[in-house]
C-alpha cells in the first residue's frame, strides 16, 4: 500500500471519528434549542422550522429568502471553490457556549406540566419566622416584605385576570448602609428556592450610550434560571443602589444614567415582554435573544438615599421659625430613625420621578443599627460571624469564647465607622490575625477566650491548655 492510500486511510478514520462525536454531541445537546446561523433566533421564536444544512448549519426560512434576494439583485456574483474554503472556520463561527443556548420548552402534550401552586409558598408568618433566624431586628421591614412576597406569589399562582385584575407587589426599600437590605433580599430568595438577580443600578445608562441597558436586569435573572423562560418568569430581581439614578440637579447635558434610566425601568415594572440576550449584557448579532414577559416577576429596588433626610427635616421643619407654633431647626437632628418617617413628596424632592414611584407602591424602611443589634448580629444568626471564626479553630480542636465585654468593644468601634454591619468582620479580623497565625504551632493549647483588655491593647488572650487552667498569654504578637 503506497503512502497515499495510508494517508488517505488515516483521513477516512478521523472523519469517522469526528461524525460519531459530533452524534454523541447531538445526543447530549437534544434539551437545547436549534438557532438560525445568520439571525440567532432560536426555532420557537422562527414562524417556520429551520433548514439544516451540512455541517450542522441551520438557517431560518427568512434568512435563506433574503440571501436569494441579495443574489438575484446583485449584479456581480463571484462563485468560489468549496474545496478552497477552510470549514474549520465555519464551524468555529457556529459553535456557541452553552451559557448562550436555550433549553426547550416542555412539551404540554407529552409531560403534564407542574403548575405554580400557592401552597408552595410559605404563609407570612412562617416566612417571617424563617427570616428571624438570619436577619437581627428590622421587625417592620421583614413583615412588610413577607406580606408582599406571598400577595405576590398569590397572583402569580392563580393567574385569574379577568374578574378583578391584581397589582403588582413592587418594593423600595429605604435604609441605611449596613442595614441589611441585601442581605434580606438574598436570605428570602434562598428560603423560596427561586431565581434571584442582583443587580446595581449605578451601571444602567440610556440605550445608545456605553454601559448596560435596562434590560439586561432581565439577562440576569435568565441567567440565574439556568436560562430556563418559565422559571425567570417567577424570579426576583433585586436593584440596589437605585438611588444613584435620581434627576441630576444643575446640570447642562443630558442626564443618560438618571432620570433616562427611570424611564426606561417603567415598562420593566409594569410588565411587558422585552427581547434580552442570553449569556450577554449587551445586544449584538451573534448573540440569540430570547422574549421574556416581566408580568409576573417581583423587582425589589434598595437603597441608602443619604441626603434624604436632610429633606426630611425640611419638610417636617416648614413651619415659621418665629412664634408659639414655631419649631428649632435642631430639633431633629438627634433623631435616629428619621428616614421612617419619608413621604413620596420627599422621594420626589429626591430626584425620583412620579411614575416611577407609582410603579413601586411599598415602601418600607429599615432601622439604623445601635449597640444591642450589633451584639446580636455577632452571635445570634445562624451564620453569626462569632460562629464562623469558632467552626475555624473546631476544626483544630481549639475552642473560641468571647467575653460580654469584647462584644460590647467591637460594637462600639463599629458604631463609630458607621457603615453598619459591615463594620463588624474588618473589626474582628484585625484582632483574630495573630491568635489565627499563632494557634495552629501548639498543639497543646485547647480554649482561647478574647476579653475586652485584649481589645484595648491592655491586656492578653486567656490561653487554657489542654488539663491546664487558663492562664494569659504573652506570647501573641500584638
């Protein structure tokens, strides 16, 4: 046999082997939808089937239509080799990561489709039970968003638009950094075992201008869901920092990430069906888009509004300085729960425009965090911070405690940073840094309990050795 035909034999081999991957890919991609080659619309969304072609090629009937136009018109048709043309390139150009593909919808014929029940959802009493395991305080807020939450899921469940048509259970949350807003946010997507988008408003621009679009709060959620429609449809989309996109004052050139951008999220609040990229932020032409209806998810909307309550005085302070009725300009400047008592005409004095407060009609604020909250967020919760440094040293058979008087330490020092809880893992890890480093060379050692002297820099760690009583110990590196 000359070289040739052993070339020729080893060629028809690897062609063999390259078909029978390409069916066990066919095989393993069967769940995901087929999608034009030139266009990108997946099959569901063509108005007829798709023409397969060689090398796993797909295009829409449309497509192929206007690509006969273009040769009919044209004048000048240049006709090439195939046996020039590199198909390997070809097939790098149409293969897709299956972050962007998307799945099948269910079949309602063969499978009987699992409706949406209420009962799967949580009353609010439980609900709100189950936040108080995680969140520390904000009784207020977590009965608000309870109630919400499972009116919410109540419209989403029964569907029945045609005796008494029910709103939506849009929210904004008010309250300061560190309070716990998107924390409460995340614990109740967990505990609902829905899809739940995180997105920050500070990057949201006009459409046209260089930043995400509205709607690619939507890509997100698509893509949570694993990219399945019907699931995202049910989600949650959380928007913080929603006040960085109020009205800019004094200002002589357009505002493209303020009062645009509320423009734009209106038609996301209400409900309506938009064409999002899936896998992508931005839109583009090799990018498959995918119609989702916005009618049923829930969007949440948070923030920290720090000059709101300087508005709030303001108002509540509007009354003549001079007089029997009237009122010091301090007399509320102590107060540390003034943003409770916000108006939708202070939100409007904001910068937030009329209708994009209509479209969010609870709203609820969050309290400010004081020294007893502080103490309980550091031992109380199921994932307290205290917990998660005492499962570390178990892990060498050392036993972490913590004096009241350390809490109250921490606490304080958190308080005057004022960044909320946040505060409270930088104050802890600063201190834990050496008693970590230094544990793990004795083995000897069995209980380290932190007191408010070492805190202070006056004092040491109590050190108890394994059968030996605590002793303080000098030798951590300060």
């Amino acid at each position: 046999m000359s070289e040739k035909d052993q070339d020729l034999e080893l060629f028809d081999q690897e062609e063999n082997k390259k078909e029978n991957v390409n069916i066990s890919d066919e095989e393993k991609d069967t769940e995901y939808e087929e999608y034009c080659f030139l266009c990108r619309r997946s099959e569901s969304q063509c108005k007829n089937k798709l023409i397969h072609l060689p090398n796993q090629i797909n295009i829409c009937p449309e497509c192929m239509q206007k690509t006969f136009d273009g040769f009919h018109n044209s004048s000048n048709i240049q006709f090439f080799d195939m046996n020039d043309f590199d198909m390997s390139q070809l097939n790098l150009l149409n293969s897709m990561p299956k972050r962007q593909r998307v799945k099948k919808k269910k079949k309602e014929e063969s499978k009987p489709k699992k409706e949406f029940h209420i009962k799967d959802v949580p009353p609010p009493h439980q609900m709100k039970a189950q936040l108080d395991e995680y969140v520390i305080g904000q009784e207020y807020a977590k009965k608000v968003i309870s109630v919400a939450v499972y009116n919410h899921y109540k419209r989403v469940a029964t569907n029945t638009m045609e005796e008494i048509e029910i709103d939506k259970s849009n929210m904004l949350m008010i309250g300061p950094t560190g309070s716990g807003k998107t924390y409460l946010v995340k614990t109740l997507a967990r505990l609902l075992d829905v899809p739940l988008a995180i997105t920050d408003a500070t990057s949201l621009t006009e459409a046209g201008y260089i930043g995400d679009d509205v709607e690619s709060v939507v890509s997100k959620l698509l893509a949570a869901a694993d990219n399945d429609v019907e699931k995202a449809e049910r989600g949650i989309i959380f928007i913080d920092e929603i006040d960085k996109i109020a009205k800019k004052r004094n200002t002589n050139s357009r505002d493209v990430s303020g009062e645009s951008v509320q423009q734009g999220l209106l038609k996301l609040l209400e409900g309506s069906v938009v064409e999002v990229p899936v896998g992508a932020s931005s839109k583009n032409a090799m990018v498959p888009l995918e119609q989702i209806n916005t009618k049923n998810i829930l969007f949440i909307c948070g923030g920290a509004f720090p000059e709101l309550e300087t508005i709030i005085k303001e108002r509540l302070t509007k009354q003549s300085s001079i007089g029997f009725c009237s009122d010091l300009k301090d007399k509320y400047d102590n107060e540390p729960n003034l943003i409770s008592q916000v108006t939708m005409e202070d939100l409007r004095e904001f910068g937030m425009i009329p209708e994009f407060i209509g479209r969010l009609p609870i709203i609820y604020t969050l309290d400010a965090l004081d020294k007893n909250m502080l103490i309980q967020i550091l031992k109380e919760p199921k994932n307290a911070i205290l917990k998660q440094y005492q499962k570390l040293l178990a892990l060498d058979e050392v036993d972490l405690q913590f004096e009241q008087g350390a809490l109250e330490v921490i606490a304080e020092r958190a308080l005057e940073k004022k960044t909320g809880a946040r505060a409270l893992r930088a104050i802890i890890e600063k201190f834990m840094l050496d008693i970590m480093y230094q544990i793990p060379k004795d083995d000897n050692i069995g209980r380290v309990t932190i007191t408010r002297e070492y805190l202070e820099n006056r004092g040491a760690p109590l050190i108890e050795m394994r059968g030996i009583a605590a002793l303080p110990s000098n030798n951590l590196e300060k």
